[in-house]
C-alpha cells in the first residue's frame, strides 16, 4: 500500500464524517426551528385565529392598555398582559383538548384541577372531595349554627306571610360515589354534612324538601354521567318534591313524552376538554310552556330572571344556584309571577319588600351549604325576649359594628364568642340598646346581627353579647360605640 492510498482513505473518513456532522446539524437545526415553530405559533396565530371564547365561568380579559387613565406607565402591564395572552392564545382550546385527551386516556387523570376525572369516564367536581372522604365534615356545633341560621331566615319568611322552603341538591359523589377513583382507602366517614343536618332542621321544625334522601331511594341513575347536576329526570323529581313539600297542586309531568338526545355537553365535560368532548344522552321532556321572561334573559345562567303567565300557586321567589337552571322552566310554569336569583349573600329582606312574595324557596347544593355560615341571608335581625335570668361574666368576647358591606343600609354587629362558653346548642343574642335580637351564629363561635341604620335613633350605642342555654341566659360582652367609631 502506498502513502497516498492511505491519504484518500483518509481524506474519505474525514469527509464522511463531515457530511455525517452536515447532516447531523441540519436535523438538529431543523428539530430547533420546528420547536420554535411550535413555541411561536400560539403567539402568532393570534393574528388569525385567536381565543375568544372560553369554557370557564368568567369574562375574558382585555388588552391592558399601556397608560392608566391618568396618563402615567400601567406598571401592571406586563402582568396583565400575560393574563391576557394565557387567555386568548391560539389554538388554546384545541390544545387543552389534547392534552386533557391524552391524560385521562393513558394516564386515567384530569389535567384540570377543577374536574376529578374518575372510572368509567365519569367526572366529579374536586370542590366535593372533603365531602366525600368525610374530612370536611362540619363540627356538631358548625351543624347546629347551620340549622339555627336558617331557622331565623325560615322564622322571617314565615312573619311575612310567606310559605318557605329550603331544598338542598346532594353533591354527584354523595349519590354516586362507586365511580370515584381510588379514594375508598381515605374515606374517613361515610357520614355526610347534609346528613347530619336533616334531622337538626326537623327538630327545628325548618320546611324542608329533603333531596338526599329522595335519590337515594331511586334505582335509576338521575345525574349526568359527565356533568355536576341531575338529569332531566332528576330535574322533574326535584320539582316535584319541591311542589308536595309546598303542599301545592301541580302538575306533575308522569304522563309527558320523555326523548332521549345525545346533545348535552355537561360543565365538567366542558372544564376539561373544552368544547370537544362528546356529548351525553339527556332525557327532554316535551312541556308546552305557558310562562314567559318579563327581562331581557339570555339563559337561565343570568343571575336575575323574572317571569309571568304560569297557574295556579301565587308568587315565587327563588333563591337559587346552578341546580336551578333545570327546575326554573318547571317552577315558572306552576306560578302567576317568578323571580329567580343567584346572587350571594341573599338580599331576602329587600326583595321581599319590593314583591311580597307568596311563596319562598331556598336552593343550595350541600357543597355549598357552609355559606350559609360565612354569608347568611341579608334581613333585620329577629326580635326576642329577655330571658329569665341574666347574669354577667368576664371573657374575651369581640364586639363591632360596621356598615354592611353588601347593603349600606344595614349595621352589621358582629364579633366572636369565648369558644369556653358555649355549648353544642347553645344561642348567642345581642342587645342593642334596649332591645334583644337572635344572631346569626358563624362558624363555630363567631356571631352576625343586621339592623337597619334608621332604627338606630340613640347614640351611643350600648350593645350586650350574651349566651342563652337552656333558657338562662350571660352577658359575656359589653361595648359602648360612638357614631361614626
């Protein structure tokens, strides 16, 4: 062999190695500028096709504008603007689609935090997983406070000459809890809040349409397989344990065409894969309606929806949540007038000093019921009697008063109780000047009174916190407030 043999076998490695390396940066360089490709495209496609429509309860956000009003730099901008373009990105939905897709297909797990992907391909609120497992259960005194709030309300409604009754929708894994997965293992009590509740608002004599107890007597499925709320035979049940618990005449759909669509796109179907995930059957019942909208409703979503035209039962006024979507063209048809509302905390005394209302129903799902608790109805505080012996004690009980918050025509007295002296039952009053009132009790220990500012006519104000149990009442608490403190 000679020298240059050697040399062109030389120069050919080196070449092939070359052109190995040339090829080797070209897919390397073309993987690059695709990755980019890949990152830029959600940015850029905005130009064309951006997001303007999302699945999540809110309004989207809006370009930030550079400069505030007053002319100077937004220094929120950035900020903003990230919020912005998480929001209307291009493609946003299509690509949550696809990774929800891929998630719940291989790996069985949502990829929202909101939706609790379980077996079967049903889905489950997370919000209702304390319920589930029993560690969110409310203390027996959280149960009695929760009875005693409405028990006033219920009191309220019954001294203005208005039926009243409160019905509360069992969260989906209350009924149907076999297809939550894998949490068997960390239930810690199969005892639910709205369990514990039902037999208190008995005792109390509170009306109410007992939902829970209801559903679980049924054999047929009555909630959607790939949403929160009941079906549309859940829907018709609920609406007639509402009617009988009212003791009114209705109608009560037995006899009605039921058809079978697969057209219903459920809200957790909806939160996790936008507006691609398949549709569930739903029963429509085929109800020639009789009422119509007096405002101008978009949906039954609105917060505010006011009807005439139906028969039979007065007025209604609703107080209400997303449950009451399928119960409003039901109820609507069953009353000359309707007013449905969702707004929180309820402004039930002013409302029912516009309408006068016949009748008064309460809606809340049990997920929700703690509300009651931290936003108890809006009305003047119920008056009561001195009890029969009324002695003082020293303790660290708080008092304050304060315009309230969600009507200014209201003083919300409020405070907390030396948890020590309070027993399971046990009632918190508040005097204010010379007049005693029951409280609304929250959370464990805490206490609310709302009295309108024109009947406060003397100042200061002399307010006593006192206990009550067993019809012997303490002063634990007294305060002196200015006007104006």
């Amino acid at each position: 062999m000679t020298a240059g043999y050697f040399y062109d076998l030389s120069e050919k490695a080196n070449g092939c190695l070359c052109t190995k390396r040339r090829i080797y940066m070209k897919k390397h360089l073309i993987f690059m500028i695709a990755c980019l490709a890949v990152c830029l495209l959600p940015f850029a496609g905005m130009a064309v096709h951006p997001t303007t429509i999302t699945t999540e309860n809110k309004a989207m956000s809006e370009f930030p504008e550079l400069k505030t009003e007053e002319g100077v730099w937004n220094s929120d901008f950035f900020q903003e603007f990230e919020e912005y373009f998480n929001e209307h990105f291009a493609f946003r939905n299509e690509l949550v689609y696809a990774d929800a897709k891929i998630q719940t297909s291989v790996f069985q797990v949502s990829n929202v935090d909101t939706v609790i992907y379980g077996t079967d391909g049903w889905l489950y609120y997370t919000s209702t997983l304390e319920d589930y497992l029993g560690t969110g259960k409310m203390s027996n005194r959280q149960i009695y406070n929760l009875a005693h709030n409405l028990s006033l309300v219920w009191q309220y409604v019954e001294e203005k000459g208005s039926d009243f009754l409160l019905a509360v929708p069992p969260n989906k894994n209350t009924l149907y809890g076999e297809h939550m997965p894998y949490y068997d293992s960390y239930i810690v009590d199969q005892v639910h809040n709205v369990d514990l509740l039902a037999p208190k608002l008995a005792a109390m004599g509170v009306p109410y349409a007992d939902l829970t107890e209801l559903f679980r007597n049924e054999d047929e499925v009555l909630y959607l397989k790939r949403d929160s709320h009941w079906n549309g035979k859940g829907a018709v049940l609920a609406y007639n344990c509402i009617m009988d618990a009212l003791g009114y005449l209705h109608e009560d759909y037995k006899d009605t065409s039921v058809t079978r669509t697969k057209d219903e796109d459920g809200d957790l179907n909806r939160m996790l894969y936008t507006f691609y995930g398949e549709k569930e059957l739903n029963d429509n019942y085929e109800i020639e309606q009789k009422y119509f909208y007096v405002n101008d409703v978009k949906s039954v979503e609105d917060v505010w929806i006011e009807t005439k035209g139906g028969t039979g039962n007065g007025t209604l006024l609703m107080f209400r949540d997303s449950f009451g979507n399928t119960l409003i063209p039901l109820l609507a048809d069953q009353f000359e007038e309707a007013w449905f509302t969702k707004e929180v905390p309820y402004g039930l005394e002013s409302l029912m000093e516009q309408y006068d209302p016949d009748t008064v129903v309460v809606e809340k799902v049990e997920r929700n019921l703690s509300e009651y608790l931290t936003m108890p109805p809006i009305i003047s505080a119920l008056e009561t009697d001195f009890a029969q012996t009324e002695e003082a004690v020293e303790s660290d009980t708080t008092v304050s008063m304060k315009s309230l918050e969600y009507d200014f025509n209201y003083y919300k007295i409020s405070g907390n109780v030396e948890e020590a002296l309070l027993k399971e039952e046990t009632d918190i009053l508040v005097r204010i000047n010379d007049v005693c009132y029951k409280a609304y009790h929250t959370d464990s220990n805490g206490y609310e009174v709302y009295i309108k500012k024109k009947e406060i006519k003397t100042w200061p104000v002399e307010i006593k916190v006192l206990t009550k149990d067993r019809g012997i009442s303490k002063v634990v608490q007294t305060r002196q407030i200015e006007e104006g403190e």
